[in-house]
C-alpha cells in the first residue's frame, strides 16, 4: 500500500465506499493539516458523511505516522546512533518527550493581578498614614490580637495531640474491655459512626517539601508511556456513541484501538455510589474510596497513625490486576460506554478507571469535549496533550462551552446555608480538627459571610425573608470585587487547594445528611433538631417539591449536593485574572433569590494549552460561519499564529435544483419586513408574517418549519394570529404544533408532528401536512433532524439578535472592543460579535433541513435585513451561494411554486392554490 501511494503521488485513504468528491478533498486538506502541525477549521454540511471523512482521514495519517515511527526506529536501532538537531528534525517518538521536559522545568508566572493587588494595597494604606493615630493604633492592636490568636492556636493543636493520644489509648482500652463484656459499646458506636465526618490532618504544597518529591518522580519513572494519539471530542455521549458505530463500521474497526472515556456518571457500576444522584456527590464519594483504597495499602506495611483509616470503606470494583484485565479487554475491540459498562460488569472491575488505563496505548480515545477543555479535570483523567491531535466536533458554540464550562454562581441562599452548615461542623467537631483545618474553615467562613453583606443581606438570617433595600445588577472587576468585600488580604489559592486536598465539601455533606436524617442521641437532640429544622427552612423547594408521575419512593430523586461545593467553583473562578473576567453581583427582592456570578471573558486563556502542546487541533462542524470569532477571540488570542490556521468548507452533496434559500424584503401586502425590536410586535408585522405562512403552505407539502427569535415573542404572534382568524385559517392546510418548554415534552410533539405528516400524507385531502412553530436557540434549533417530508420549508422570521441590553453582552462587547484590534472598513469587535451570535443561531436553525444526498428543501428567510452582504457573507457557503433575494413577495412566491411540481404534493392541493394568489401581483388571498 506504501509503494503505491510513492508511485501515485497520493494518500491511500481507505473509505467503506466509493466517497463523494468532497470527502476526498476533506480528508486529503485533513491530512495536510496534521502532517503540517496546523489547527484547521473544517466546515462540512450534515448529510456530506463528515464523521467518516474525519475516521478516515485521521486515522490514514495515523497509519502513515507509526509506519514513518517504525521505520526511524528500525534505522537508528541498526546504526545506532541518534542524530542532533534542534528539535524540529527530531524523530517523532522523541521530540514529543523532549518538548514535554522543557515545559516541565519551566516555572508558572505568578498572576498579574497579584501585582495589581499589592500596588492598590499600598496605595490604601498611603491613605491610611495619613489619618489620625487611633486609627493606627488600633490596627496595630488587631495585628496584636491576630498574633495572640495563632500563638492559641498552636497551643490548642499542642493540645489536641495529646487529647488524641488519650483517645488512642481509650479505644485500645475499650476493646480490650469489650472483648471482657464489659459493655462499653455505645463510646465505640458513637467514634466510629463519626470518623469519616472528620477532617484528616492537612499538609500544604510548601510543608510537605522535598518529603514527597522522590516519591513523585518514581511515580512519573513509573507511568506508561503515552503513544501518538487522536483525541476526539463532541459534545454529548449521544454523539460519541454515535461516532464509535462510525468507526466499528469503517474499514478501521478491526485494527484501532479505541478508547471511551466518561464521567462517572455514566461509567461507575457501584450501585451504592451512583444512587448518590449528583454527580458531584458521585466523584467526591469514589476519590474518597481510592484513597481508603491506598491508606489500606499503605497500613499493610506500616503501623497506622491513626485507627479511624481502618474503618473507610474502599470499592471492591478497584482491584489493580482485575482493572489491568479491563483495560486490555478495551483495547481489543472498538467498544461504546454501553459496551464498557456491560464489561466492566462481567470483570468486576471499574469502567471508569479501566478506560482510563487505557489511554496511554490507545490510538483513538473519545471522550466529551468539557473533560478536555478544563485542566482540572483533564489533569485528573490522566490526558496527556503533548505532541497529540485533538478532533473537536460540533465546535459551532467551542467559545460558549468554554466560558461556561469555567464560569460560575452562588445564589445568597446557598451562601447561607454553607455558612450554617461548616459553622455547626465546627461547633462539632473543633476540638478534634487540627490548627490548620479550623484555620481554613474560619477563613472560609470569613468569605462567605463577605460575599452575604457584598450582596446586602445578614449572614445571621434567613435568607428567604430577607429584603435587600437595594436591587438590580452591578458589574465589578475581580480586584474591585475583592476590595469591596473585604478579603483581599485571603490567600484565594491557598483556599482552594484546601477544598480540593482536604474533601471539605464532601465531609460537610456526610454531616448534614447524617444529622438532618437520622435522630441523634438524646443529650444532643435539642440542637440538632434545631439545626435540621434551620435547613429545612433554607430550601422549602426540597420539601415541597411534588415526586414526577410514574416514580415511585425518593430514591430515584437526585440528592442535593452540598451548597460549599457550589461556592467552591466560584472561589475558583476568582483566581482568574483580573482582566479576562467580571463579577456581577444580582441583586433581587430577597437574599435567596440574589446571587453572585463570575463571568469568564477570555475563554482563550483556558485553550491556550490546547494550543500550545498539541501537535495539530481540528475544529469541525456542521456550520462554522462566521469563523471570525474562533479566529480572534480564541485561536489568535490563544497564541496560535496567523499562518497556522486552515479554513476549509466543502460544499454539499445534493444537487442544486434540491434547495432553494430565499431572502424575501416584503410581504403579500407589500409591508417591508424588518422585525426590529421596536416594530416586530406591530399587528400589521404579525398579520403579515401569518399571509406569508399561509401561501407557503399551500405550496409546501409535508412539514413546515418556523422559528421565532423568542418564546415570547412567538407567544404574541400566536395569540394574534387566533384572534384575527389567521391560525383557523394555517389550520385549514397544516395541523399547527408549538414547541414546547419543557425538555421532556419535546419528544412527544415531535412525535405527533411526525405522525400527522405521515398520516396526512398518505390520505390526501385538504390539509397535507403539519406546521411547527420553533423558537430560534430553543430545543428544536439544534441536534434535531427535519429531514424528508419532515422538514421541506424552513422559515426564519427576523434575525434573532441577543438582547443588547443584557449587562453580561454589554460588558464582553467592551471587553472586546478594548483587546481586539479594529479592523478598517469592518464593524467595531463588540459590534461584530453581536451580528454572530445572530448569524450562528440561524445557521444552526436553517441547517436542520438538508440531511441527506436525495433530500430536498426550500429556505426562507423573512427579513430585508438579510439582504445586506456581509450578512450573506455571514450563511454556509452551500446556502450562500445558491441564495436568491426578491424585493417582493410575487417573485418569490413564483420561484417556490416553480418547483412544486417536483415535489410530492397531494392533487387536491392545487386548486386552492391557484386561486389563492394571483401572479404576479403580490395580492395575498387572506388579508381582510
């Protein structure tokens, strides 16, 4: 197969079939761009087989990589000598280590916003010199009280080991009075019962020191090597699952070794852990598990410290030679996560951690896009980017999913309900904490009260019948934020990495779910009674909540997770730097409802990685226009260079009689249509936009679909069109359905949309299909095919801009302004973001139709303002190209009748349609 790609001067890209034209150019531009190192964005219409260009294409480079690796290794194994170069030369399985070595030595720059901090720092207490002495004095007082506070607090941990020395030589002393009977049970019941609640002795990065660091670097010596991969990412299980049929399919199913990763989720098969519902209960309790798992491990060699480690509960489906055999059993064969399940079943071993074995000598490794673009969690998952190809799909919304992926809020009831539950956890258990835990909890107890009196609200009462005296929205930068609350002298990384070593938010839980559960003995009911009945008032929504039809007992309702872990993405979220994010603070009628939200305006900062480690990144999509937004607000801004970005857009694979997009500027009546803001909701735009739908379901057989900008507004036009007679009068030729709100209604309207069409379309008669009413964004634009009769008219009324006044939009569109160069001749950056955000939700709207090769549909866009050209320069180039404008409705109600006869139209349809309008005056049959 080598010899004849040399002779042919081509890639041999094995295909299950004879591709289309424009797989070939696809694969062939993939190729190039991961053989060159490049980041490509790809743009392939649904329906053009981009899944399998993808497996294909990456799959042959691929191929041709290890067979390139093979031979270098077989010639420097026989001459054997390595030959010197700078790195860019270098054999591939080398460089990729070489380049890992050098960005580990590198040292991580400190923040900029720390420099910030301290230069407004100094700058306050210039001020503060110069005020009178008191005050200086009494601040020197509090740094006294502070000292004097620490000095207590090294005494009372002094303290506290000698007490857990008694309480050591205690246990001994009641076992050995148990084995005797003398019944001393209830002390023994009453220690172990609480074990787990308690906080184990805390070590920070710095006091462990150079103890560890031997220890790390054998663990490092001691980890598979990690093979050249291809990381692909989508964005649901669904569509991974999907793709991975794709590959068993392929002629590459038998021979790549293919690995699934998900969350835990959907991978754990310890029946006691996953009927925790949350899925951030779900992680704390297995990493917890791991580590009773290890602690055993450990107590084994040596003498434990402390008897409490005996009692954790590790999981009996983490067994190091059974996971081995999982994770061999995985790259055998391509597998789905259903398949990985069912396996790990059979081996009694872990799917989620067997999958994860499996990732250093796997080729191909499938897993949701959120686990790669956060660090922490890609960092945990045991993915390594260095020197890798990572394949992100349905990257039409990458900026969106990263933003908020890393963005975060608390509301004022879960600050509350924190701050009671860690202040009853220490009321509790402080005698037993060491020094360092009662100092972060006090810290983090200083921040939540700061961030309730931020917001205007008392941490001491309950936040549903508070009244904050001053409401709306306020928009403040990091710093700003942390000066106005006060904790600008807290160390925000330091207290995030003790929520994540110390597990606080899960012991928190463990506590108030045992304790506003289960009764406690008798001399400690009359306080926990309280503090349960406290809780109970925070969250009504809990108690009152009524059981969805059809389950029965509350064990299928997902538990709540602790509200601390909430608060600790947000405490994360403010280590950001100062410039690439806000803090809005929302103020609402009550405590409860108000919160605190980070908002991330730099998602490059988070991609940069990516970027930088990576071999060649692939974004893909369905509809990618308009790309300028991944070109300047993530790849430039990211570090990737001008020249190293690839744009490629194939064409569709239908023939051009088979659609036909229209841009039309007016109605039947003549009434310019512009749906603005402030004339969308006039009757005569409403009455118009019914006489079109009207004389386009005459033509249209099958389904018609139209999407709305909003809910509300399609709310208003629906109720205008029942009042002037106009929906009796759409009801007449299609059965009209709306999209609903809810998620779980959804797929019982699509049903029924389904069903009419086909039902309706067999029988003939007046009525010859159905009409759905979608909102634009809603859960009908996206991942949903109206392909056939299902969808043969898409209908866009107006351009559905985001609200422009929202404080979120109008500050990333500052933000943008002042970072991105202006462009001469081009809108303002903030300006053109506003215009793609618009132009994105149609694209993925008007894609939904075309599906297939022999598909075939009509696409109308209802606005004059999609006449403009750098809006038609904004629509896929498969649509852009084939689009016509008509000034008025004749023309364009012409052009679709023209192409009625190819389209399986019922007889009876015809007549009405004849005498509806006449051509070619634009008079329409239904205006009164």
């Amino acid at each position: 197969m080598a010899d004849k790609t040399q002779e042919d001067g081509g890639i041999h890209f094995p295909f299950p079939f004879t591709p289309y034209s424009i797989q070939k150019d696809f694969m062939a531009e993939l190729y190039r761009v991961l053989e060159a190192g490049k980041i490509g964005i790809f743009e392939s219409p649904t329906g053009t087989g981009k899944s399998l260009s993808l497996i294909c294409g990456a799959l042959s480079w691929l191929r041709d990589f290890e067979q390139k690796k093979h031979q270098e290794e077989a010639r420097l194994l026989e001459t054997g000598t390595v030959p010197l170069s700078d790195g860019k030369d270098q054999p591939p399985f080398l460089s990729s280590s070489c380049k890992e070595t050098s960005d580990t030595l590198r040292p991580a720059g400190e923040p900029d916003w720390v420099t910030q901090f301290v230069q407004k720092k100094e700058e306050r207490d210039l001020v503060d010199r110069l005020k009178e002495e008191q005050v200086r004095r009494k601040k020197r007082e509090e740094r006294l009280q502070q000292i004097r506070h620490n000095a207590q607090l090294k005494y009372a941990a002094k303290r506290m080991r000698q007490e857990e020395e008694e309480m050591e030589r205690l246990l001994h002393l009641s076992k050995e009075m148990l084995a005797e009977g003398t019944g001393t049970e209830p002390l023994e019941q009453l220690v172990c019962g609480e074990e787990e609640l308690i906080l184990a002795e805390y070590e920070s990065d710095e006091e462990k020191g150079a103890a560890h660091g031997v220890d790390e670097e054998e663990d490092e010596d001691l980890e598979e090597e990690h093979i050249t991969k291809i990381y692909y990412c989508s964005r649901t299980h669904s569509q991974l699952a999907q793709f991975v049929r794709e590959v068993q399919r392929s002629p590459f199913g038998k021979d790549t070794r293919l690995v699934s990763l998900g969350s835990r989720q959907n991978l754990c098969i310890n029946d006691d852990v996953r009927n925790l519902g949350s899925a951030q209960l779900i992680n704390d309790r297995c990493m917890e598990m791991q580590r009773s798992k290890h602690e055993k491990s450990r107590a084994e060699d040596e003498k434990p410290k402390r008897r409490r480690q005996e009692h954790r509960a590790a999981c009996p489906f983490y067994n190091y030679e059974q996971l081995q055999l999982l994770r061999d059993e995985v790259l055998v064969g391509v597998k789905d996560i259903e398949q990985l399940v069912s396996l790990g079943k059979e081996a009694r071993a872990c799917p989620y951690y067997g999958s994860r074995f499996a990732i250093p000598a796997a080729q191909l490794v499938v897993l949701p896009y959120q686990m790669l673009l956060h660090a922490a969690t890609r960092q945990a998952a045991g993915i390594r980017l260095q020197g890798q190809v990572v394949v992100i799909d349905e990257a039409h919304n990458l900026i969106d999913t990263i933003t908020g992926i890393h963005s975060a809020e608390v509301s004022g009831s879960q600050l509350c309900q924190a701050h009671s539950q860690l202040l009853q956890y220490m009321e509790r258990y402080g005698k037993r904490l060491k020094a360092k835990n009662l100092m972060y909890i006090k810290q983090i107890l200083y921040l939540l009260e700061q961030f309730v009196t931020v917001l205007g609200g008392n941490i001491k009462q309950n936040p549903n019948t508070q009244s904050l005296s001053q409401t709306g929205t306020e928009l403040k930068t990091i710093n700003d934020f942390l000066f106005q609350s006060r904790i600008d002298n807290i160390n925000l990384f330091k207290v995030r990495r003790y929520c994540e070593k110390s597990m606080i938010s899960r012991k928190l839980f463990g506590f108030t779910e045992r304790y506003s559960t289960v009764p406690a003995p008798s001399r400690e009911q009359p306080r926990l009674s309280g503090f349960q009945h406290f809780l109970q008032s925070l969250q009504p929504a809990l108690t009152d909540t009524p059981v969805p039809h059809g389950e029965e007992g509350e064990a299928r309702v997902p538990r709540p997770a602790s509200p601390l872990m909430h608060i600790e993405g947000f405490l994360a979220a403010l280590t950001t730097a100062n410039q690439d994010g806000r803090v809005i603070l929302n103020r609402q009628g009550s405590l409860s409802q108000s919160s605190l939200k980070f908002l991330l305006l730099n998602p490059a900062v988070h991609f940069a990685q990516v970027v930088k480690e990576c071999r060649a990144v692939v974004i893909a999509g369905g509809t990618m226009q308009p790309v300028s937004d991944f070109r300047e607000q993530l790849l430039a801004r990211a570090g990737a260079e001008a020249e190293r970005v690839v744009e490629f857009s194939c064409g569709h694979v239908i023939p051009p009689d088979n659609i036909l997009p229209l841009v039309i500027c007016s109605g039947p009546s003549s009434q310019e249509l512009e749906f603005t803001y402030q004339k969308r909701e006039l009757p005569q735009m409403m009455e118009e936009t019914g006489r079109i739908l009207c004389n386009l379901c005459n033509v249209v057989p099958g389904g018609v679909v139209c999407f709305f900008p909003s809910y509300e507004y399609q709310r208003q036009v629906h109720a205008h069109w029942d009042k002037s007679g106009l929906l009796a009068r759409l009801a007449l030729r299609k059965k009209i359905f709306q999209e609903p709100k809810r998620a779980n209604q959804v797929e019982q309207v699509l049903l029924e949309y389904s069903r009419c069409i086909k039902c309706y379309g067999q029988a003939g008669g007046t009525v010859t299909g159905a009409l759905l009413l979608s909102v634009v964004g809603g859960k009908m634009s996206e991942g949903i095919n109206f392909s056939d009769n299902l969808g043969r008219c898409v209908v866009m009324v107006g351009m559905p801009y985001p609200n422009i006044k929202s404080p979120e939009l109008q500050e990333k569109m500052a933000y943008l302004d002042q970072t991105l160069p202006r462009i001469p001749g081009q809108p303002p950056p903030g300006k053109a973001l506003v215009e793609n955000l618009c132009m994105k939700a149609v694209n993925q709207s008007i894609g939904r139709a075309i599906r297939h090769q022999k598909d075939f549909a009509s696409i109308v866009l209802l606005d004059q303002r999609y006449a403009r050209p750098p809006i038609l320069a904004k629509l896929p180039a498969w649509i852009r190209d084939r689009v016509e404008v008509k000034a008025t409705f004749g023309p364009a109600f012409a052009a679709l009748r023209k192409v009625s006869p190819a389209l399986p139209c019922p007889p009876r349809a015809s007549p009405p349609l004849r005498s509806s309008v006449s051509l070619p005056t634009p008079v329409s049959p239904v205006s009164s």
